[in-house]
C-alpha cells in the first residue's frame, strides 16, 4: 500500500515533524554564566537561590576541567548529576574523520546536528603544532558567503552559521584529543609544543566568514578568554576578516582578540577579482576601518594576510602597493604560498620571488614571515579547507521528514 502525505500545510507539517522529531538535549557548553544560572533553574533542576553556584561549578567543570559528562562532575551530588542528565548535555561533536599530515598538523572533521539545514552539517578545524605554541584553526560557518577566488572554502556554499556551542566545541574537542586538559595524557607520537598549554593560541581561520556570525562568534571567544574558564589570552587569538567593514570596529570594542585582514591585493581592480567582498566595502573603507580599530598600537598590530598568487600579485610594484597602502598602521604582513587544491586555476609564486618581495616588505620596516605551508598532504593548508555539506532544499527536506514519520527514514 503505497502512503502518501499532504505536507502543504503549516499545521500537517507540525504534526508530522512532532510525531517524528527525538527529543535532543539542550547543550550547556556555550551558554553564558547568566544564561546558564537561568536555564538550570527554568529546567528545575536547580532552585534560584543554589542557580549562581552550581553555575559556577559547571562552569569550572566544562571550562577548566574539560569534563563532557556530568557522570565525572564529582562535587555534585548524584542525584543532582542524574537530574541534569536527563534535561542537559556536555557531550563532544562526532567526529567522522582525524587526519594528522606527516608534519604532524591534525584535522577533524566534525558533524553537527541540521539546525535548518535539512540534514546534519559538517565543518573542518586544524590544529598546527610549531615550536612553542599550538595554533587552533577554528571555523565560524558551514561553508562560505564570499567566493574569494583561490580559496578551496569559497566554492561551497553557505550552509548555516555555526552556533557559540559548536565554535567552542571545536576547541574542547581538540584539547580532549591532544591531553591538553588536566590529568589528560597526550597521544603516543603527537607532535605538541615541549611544554606550556598544547593549544596556546586560537586562529579564526577556519571555514567561513567570522564577522558574518557576529554574535556567535562574540559569544564564544569571550568565553575562551574568560580568566575563570579557558582562559586564552585575547592578545593570543586572532580573528581574520575578508572586510566585513561595519563589525570591525564592533570586533575591537566588544571583542578585543588581535585582528587579520585578509587583504590578498593592494587595488581595488584586483581585489574585486580575488576578494569579491571587495565591491561592497573597497579598500578605501577597509583601510580607514583598520586605521580605526580600538587599541590598535605596535604592541597590537593588524595582520594583513597576503596570499602569493604567480602572475597575479606578486611583484614588486604590488610590494611597493602594499607599503604604500599600509603607511602608518601597526601591521604585520603574513606572506602565503598559495595551496593548489583540486579545480584551482592559480599557481604559488616561486619560492625566489616570494623572497624577493618578503625582503622589500622587511626593507620599508614591516615585519613580513612567509608562512610555511602546512598540512598540505591533506588539504589542512590556508584555503584548503572544504566539507561536502549542502543545504537540502526546501522539497527534499519536506520529503524526508515524510519518510521519517513512515518509518523508512533515519533522523
């Protein structure tokens, strides 16, 4: 007998998605102190006058301890535990895929529940392991908005926007995964700083647009920096931005992490191709903006990132560009060998010519590393970044959810 559903209306379409929706446990990583204090009272879990306490016990336990069970929380009480438990989780993403490159980057790929989507979401993060410090590379969305020409992310589209818990678990997922939480041992043959924390700083670098996911992203790097938690320092992450010009200044006042331009030309023509935001706010507001970013000084200098494209913006009249725009800001220019990835039309400069215009920077008084490539072997490297997540369209996701209540489909 075949079945058949009228899922034309609101109401048809609430009925079925009630009928068929498991319940999922509210997240407690990502919250707020506030917000957590009012949620484990609106749960009844917790009466309003232990509400600030037993927030600030969880707090320490997800934060400090890195806990993702409430079974390991062993200051509150069992019957406590079993209770939040049932409401609530600290649980880690699923991780579908780690890659570690024979430089010893690791990449994950983490899947997410849909959100809106349709179906569940996938994003990538890397970790990158150098002398005296361990980078994170952190991503803010499923896919990207802006279709910067030789970037790997940019040919998928915007899925979603990552939410504060699903930023934050990238990094308390990456610190389970390399013994960087108390009592926790590092991986056999890992290749972590010699001492210190193994994640000391923290790149919003990953897949996405951070500063079109503003708030999201506000909400979880306050809580890495939080001196009571996670405890990053501000001055040891860094926020990279294609130029959404409006929240740059919002990312300094409300934020105040170190801030990356990722900037690639020094004119508009070319901008326009490489970095298609570009036509929206030209570099004449870019650089105005950057001029104005709150607390900017050469002690907290802007990084403008400059990808080496042969051909493209590589000579030396683009370095006598790239002074000549930069004149007078506290900055930092990070050279990039470009990183090939499959369909891409561009090719890295040679290696003689990166050096070249590295040693023209240097001469006109910026600091200019070229950043060494990184995780290459498996798509780890700046720009390389990809998830085969799609958004489902409208009629597709009307259709599983008609298959989900027939019982031939899986959440």
């Amino acid at each position: 007998m075949t079945l058949s559903f009228d899922l034309t209306t609101d109401s048809a379409r609430d009925a079925l998605r009630a009928r068929s929706a498991q319940p999922e446990k509210q997240s407690l990583i990502g919250l707020t102190r506030i917000e957590l204090a009012e949620t484990l009272v609106a749960s009844g879990a917790v009466p309003e006058r232990q509400a600030k306490m037993r927030a600030q016990q969880l707090w320490h336990w997800m934060y400090v301890r890195g806990v993702s069970d409430f079974a390991g929380m062993f200051n509150i009480s069992k019957d406590l535990r079993a209770e939040l438990n049932k409401h609530f989780t600290v649980a880690r993403p699923e991780i579908v895929e780690e890659q570690i490159s024979a430089d010893g980057t690791r990449k994950w790929l983490f899947r997410f529940p849909p959100r809106g989507a349709g179906r569940p979401v996938e994003i990538e993060t890397v970790y990158i392991p150098e002398e005296g410090r361990g980078t994170l590379c952190i991503s803010s969305q499923v896919g990207c908005t802006l279709t910067c020409s030789f970037c790997h992310t940019g040919t998928q589209k915007l899925v979603r926007n990552l939410t504060a818990e699903e930023i934050l678990a990238q990094l308390l997922t990456a610190r389970d995964r390399l013994g960087d939480f108390p009592d926790r041992d590092t991986p056999d043959g890992a290749i972590v700083p010699a001492e210190g924390r193994k994640v000391s700083n923290i790149v919003m670098m990953g897949m996405g647009e951070p500063l079109y996911n503003f708030e999201a992203v506000k909400k979880a790097l306050l809580i890495a920096s939080d001196g009571d938690g996670l405890s990053l320092s501000k001055r040891r992450i860094t926020l990279s931005t294609s130029g959404v010009v409006p929240e740059i200044f919002r990312t300094g006042e409300e934020i105040g992490v170190m801030l990356a331009i990722s900037l690639h030309a020094t004119n508009d023509d070319l901008r326009d191709l490489l970095v298609p935001i570009n036509k929206k706010y030209p570099l004449k507001e870019l650089i105005a903006a950057c001029r104005a970013y709150p607390g900017l000084s050469n002690a907290k200098r802007i990084t403008f990132e400059y990808v080496m494209l042969k051909d493209v913006n590589d000579s030396i009249e683009d370095a006598k560009g790239l002074i000549k725009l930069l004149k007078g800001i506290p900055a930092k220019i990070n050279l990039i060998p470009f990183n090939p990835w499959p369909g891409t039309n561009y090719q890295c400069s040679d290696w003689e010519t990166i050096e070249k215009f590295a040693d023209y920077i240097n001469n006109a008084g910026y600091a200019s590393p070229i950043r060494t490539p990184r995780g290459r072997d498996i798509l780890a490297a700046c720009g390389q970044l990809k998830s085969d997540s799609e958004r489902m369209r409208k009629v597709d996701r009307l259709a599983l959810e008609a298959m989900m209540i027939a019982g031939h489909g899986e959440a």
